[in-house]
C-alpha cells in the first residue's frame, strides 16, 4: 500500500526539465506582453530624431528629459491653468469611485442575498448589459443627460459611472461566494439592522472586491475626456487637455510620447500596488459564476 501511495506521488510531481520548459513559455509570453510598454517607455525619453528614424529602433540611444520639458511648456502657455484641469480630473475620478463603490455594493447586497419579486429577471438584464458596447449606449446617455439638464456639468460624466454594470456584475458574485447566509441570519437574531449588517458584516467581508472595484473605476475614469458632454474650457479633464496638446502635428510627436506615458503610468502604478485584489475578486466571483 504504502508503495503504491508513493508511485502515486511520483507520477503527480513534475520533473525539473518540466518546470524549467514551463518557466521558459512564461518568460517568453510575459516579455513579448511587456513589449509594448518597454517601447512607450523608450519612445517618450527618445530625441526627436531618433523617433523618425526608419526602419524605427526599438530602444533609446540618446535618452533625454526634452519632451517632458516641451510639455511642461506647453501647459504653461494653456490660459487655463494645468491645476485646473488636475482638479478636474481628480474631482471626477474620487466622485465617481466613491459614487460606485457606494451604489454598486448597495445594490448588489440586495440582488445577492435578499428574495423579492423581479430579482431573476434584474440579474438577467445585468448579465445582457455587458455585452453591450459603450458606443452602442451613447446616443441613449446624451438624450438622459440633455433631459436631466447636466449637460456641461461635472455630474454628466459621475453619474453614469456609478451604474457601472461590470462592478455591479463583480459584486453581486463576490457578495454571494463570500457573506453566508447564516452569518447574516445570527446578525438578524441578534437585532441588527440591515444598514448595519451591510456596513458592518458585508463590507469588511468583500474588502477585496470594493477596492477592486475602485482601482477598474480608477482607469476608467482616468483617461475620461468628457468631450461629450462638457464643453466648458475650464470644466475639461487633463486627459482632454493632453490630448490637445498632442494633436499638433509632426513637432510635437516627442511630447505625444511623454504623454502616452504620462496618462499609462498612474494606472499602471495603481494596478500594481493592488494587483492581489483584483486576482482575488476575479477567481472568486468569475465571469463564469452563472
């Protein structure tokens, strides 16, 4: 018997030769997904005429701090202070995540872990939405916004985060695989109030998925122009700003580069420092959790 347990163990333990060939497919995949940050990163420090070189060069030669020089200068002459767009930028981004975290994990304690007449078929429409494109929705926003009157209004880029479908999708599922309903009915026993059991017992339990939530909502956010919908100089967001300065044509391609890294870096920075949450949230609530 206790052979048999041993050849058993054999068989399921891999070789060294079989660990290394599978480190080298991970390697090999991880650098050729790095590459397209390595080359932004080489492109923003590259001098002007090392980016129209041809055939192009991967790396940088003559590294140089020019292009975000060119660009500090050129938001200098903005006759809208760069703080200002910053302001807005970061107005939206903490509203909006605040505003998400808040309605998302509301709703989705409801549709998880109480039985009320229309719940299947809210849960069915959540699970319909995510296939549509945000392109698709558009038109149907701008109409809602135009008839709320927030056109021209930070609330006409807030709001609608906060009906983020995605996060409510994540929530209900992490809500579901990680609150057990007897927990809840001892909570109840004992005299708890439903806003307490949330507050309390549901919130610290699904730590992981609301500051997932938070860093998705983050990005999204993040790189939001606002075109759309605000028109008021002084209401634009940094990316918009940005953006502005970029489009001027074969001169400033150096400081379209230092932008792209700009507007990469934060949330790259920010996935990385919560890059465990996220896996977490994903393998427990899934998309295939149906």
């Amino acid at each position: 018997m206790a052979v048999a347990i041993k050849i058993r163990k054999k068989r399921l333990s891999r070789s060294t030769g079989g660990d290394l060939v599978i480190f080298f497919f991970l390697a090999l995949g991880a650098a050729f997904m790095a590459m397209p940050m390595v080359y932004t990163i080489s492109q923003a420090f590259k001098p002007l005429n090392e980016l129209w070189l041809f055939p192009p060069q991967f790396f940088v030669r003559n590294p140089t701090m020019d292009n975000f020089n060119d660009l500090l200068v050129l938001m200098g002459k903005s006759w809208v202070p760069i703080t200002r767009y910053l302001f807005n930028s970061l107005f939206i981004v903490i509203v909006g995540m605040l505003g998400n975290v808040i309605t998302g994990s509301l709703a989705a304690y409801a549709l998880s872990k109480h039985v009320f007449p229309g719940r299947n078929l809210i849960n069915q429409v959540i699970v319909l939405s995510l296939m549509f494109s945000p392109a698709v929705t558009s038109i149907p926003n701008y109409l809602t916004i135009s008839w709320l009157g927030w056109v021209n209004t930070y609330w006409s880029v807030i709001v609608p985060q906060w009906q983020w479908t995605l996060g409510l999708y994540l929530m209900r599922n992490f809500i579901g695989a990680m609150v057990h309903d007897s927990l809840l009915e001892a909570a109840r026993i004992d005299g708890a109030s439903e806003f307490r059991i949330y507050a309390q017992i549901v919130m610290p339990l699904v730590k992981p998925a609301w500051l997932t939530l938070i860093i998705l909502v983050f990005q999204n956010l993040w790189k939001e122009t606002g075109s759309l919908f605000i028109y008021a100089e002084e209401l634009k967001t940094l990316p918009y700003a940005l953006s502005q300065v970029a489009a001027g044509g074969i001169a400033r391609a150096g400081v379209s580069a230092a932008i792209t890294l700009v507007m990469m870096a934060v949330p790259i920075i920010v996935f990385v420092i919560n890059q465990s949450k996220i896996v977490e949230t994903m393998g427990t609530s899934g998309m295939g959790g149906e």
